[in-house]
C-alpha cells in the first residue's frame, strides 16, 4: 500500500503519518501547505508539498506518487473564520475535494474524506451513519457539500465523520479541551465551560486509527469515528480537574449564549460507532484514558 495524506502538518495529519511509517506493509507520501513540519521527527517519510485547492497541482502530485489511497484531512476547520471567510472555506472544504474526488476516481485511488458531526442540525445524538444531515452553520454547510461530491464519484471511497478531536502535536498552534482546562486552572484561571451542549470527544490517535482502518480494508461507504463517551464540555471539563487534581470551583457551568460567536454550534450531535466497531475493528479510548495519554504527552513534550 502507498498512502497519501493530505494535511499532514494538522493534528490528525501528523497522527497519522506517526501511525503509518513504521508499518513496513505502507510507504507513506506527507504532503501539506508550507514547510514540513515533521521532518525532525520523521526524516526518512517522503514529503510533497502540495495545495489541495489547486487542481494542476493535484493531478501532476497525484500522477507523480500513484498512491493507492488517499487520506484527505485538510481543510478548514475553524468554525467560525469558515462563517467569516467564505470564499476561503468553500475553496478548501469543497474545491479541494472536488479536485481530489475527480483525480482519484480517474487513477483508481481509494479516497478516504474526513467529515464532521457539525453537517447536522444538533436536535438529536448520539447519531448513526444514516441520520439526515442538516447544518447550522457554513462551515457545515461547505462539509455537507464536499460530502455531496464524494458519494458522486464512480471511484472507491469511504467518508470518515467524526466529533471534537483533540490531542497534542508537534509545532501545533491550537489547543484542544484537555489541555485548556488543565492549564487554565493550573494557572488558577477561571473558565466559563458549556453545559448544554452534548459530543463525543475523539482522541487523534483513535481517529488516525480509524482512518487506517478504512484505508487497510479499502471500505466503502459512510463511517462514524468518535469516542464512545457521550459529554458535556463541562463534563469533561470536571474529567479533567479531577484527572489532575486541580481546582475545580474554578470551572463556571454556562450554556451557549453566555458566548457571542459568528457560527452557531450544534447543540447535541455525539456518533454512534457500532458499524465502525463491528466492520474494522474500531475501538477507541474512553475521554479518561484519553486525558491520560494527552496529559502524558504533552510534559513528555510531544
């Protein structure tokens, strides 16, 4: 197998380019916009820069590696420059897929798309893979049409969904749940957490996981890969106080409107995973096992 992952300089890019290289069954091709920033930790994986959302540059690194999967996790993932910024989340959510779903139909590469728990309306979780989507917000909106665009194709894909992952990588300039409450009371930081809002917390590793899954047995179809723990953020914003030991009279319980935000969030979303489970295998961490090996890594530096 010759994979191919896009985004590799993300949080789910680089977990799995750490999962794949050492299998000696898969070569890996790394590519992503801008300089590698794995290359100090995995100096020997092949890496190709590339822009997904522009289409001569697809089919020439596409030709060029002849991948047998592709894994497409870039996009533009923060909500709320996606309600901003229009045009920029349309030419990367669904533009970029566009490109690579024509490609990979064309050079019969199996195509694995990473998708979100926010292409539904949120009145209802946890949900399965046939629940009807309906989003609230444009970043949605720009995934539920990429969506459109891969169950289109004549080539081989599966759709990888998932929920509100978190996890700590290398040179990664976002945060994730677990180490924003930890450090925010550490520093003895009052944080104001939501209470009515309802997900399924994914750890990286799990979804990389996922993700190698549906590629290793060449799936078809819709997938949904989250946790199975289904939680409040401050919910697990408690897990977290706890796990540490730390204060947690400084979490305040609030709803949504406490927070003046350009996208609306989905008010309960949270997947379903038995087909996962019961096709590949899948079996994630609970949220505590996932606040240790986060915790862990982060002071280990990682």
């Amino acid at each position: 197998m010759k994979i191919l992952v896009t985004g590799s300089n993300g949080l789910l890019g680089q977990k799995l380019v750490a999962l794949l290289q050492p299998k000696p069954e898969v070569t890996v091709v790394a590519t992503s916009r801008g300089a590698n920033k794995l290359a100090a930790l995995y100096p020997d994986v092949r890496f190709v820069p590339l822009d997904v959302t522009d289409a001569a540059q697809v089919r020439q690194v596409l030709t060029q590696e002849q991948p047998t999967h592709v894994i497409h996790t870039a996009a533009l993932t923060n909500v709320d420059d996606c309600e901003l910024n229009r045009d920029a989340c349309w030419q990367q959510n669904v533009t970029a897929v566009g490109h690579l779903v024509n490609l990979c139909a064309t050079l019969d590469i199996h195509l694995t798309h990473l998708s979100t728990d926010f292409i539904f309306s949120g009145e209802a979780g946890p949900l399965d893979e046939d629940a009807a989507p309906g989003p609230v917000n444009f970043y949605g909106e720009s995934k539920v049409a990429a969506e459109q665009l891969v169950q289109a194709s004549s080539g081989r894909w599966a759709i990888a969904r998932t929920v509100l992952v978190y996890g700590v990588a290398h040179e990664y300039g976002r945060t994730n749940i677990v180490l924003w409450v930890r450090d925010s009371l550490r520093a003895g930081k009052p944080i104001k957490v939501v209470a009515d809002q309802w997900r399924t917390p994914t750890l990286a590793e799990d979804l990389a996981e996922g993700c190698w899954l549906l590629a290793r047995h060449s799936a078809q179809g819709i997938y949904h890969l989250s946790g199975a723990d289904m939680l409040t953020p401050y919910a697990m914003a408690l897990q977290v106080a706890d796990f540490f030991g730390l204060d947690k009279g400084l979490i305040e319980r609030v709803d949504a409107s406490t927070f003046s935000q350009p996208a609306r969030r989905p008010a309960r979303t949270g997947f379903r995973i038995d087909k996962a489970r019961r096709d590949l295998g899948y079996s994630p961490h609970s949220f505590a096992e996932g606040i240790d090996i986060v915790g862990r890594q982060s002071e280990a530096g990682q």
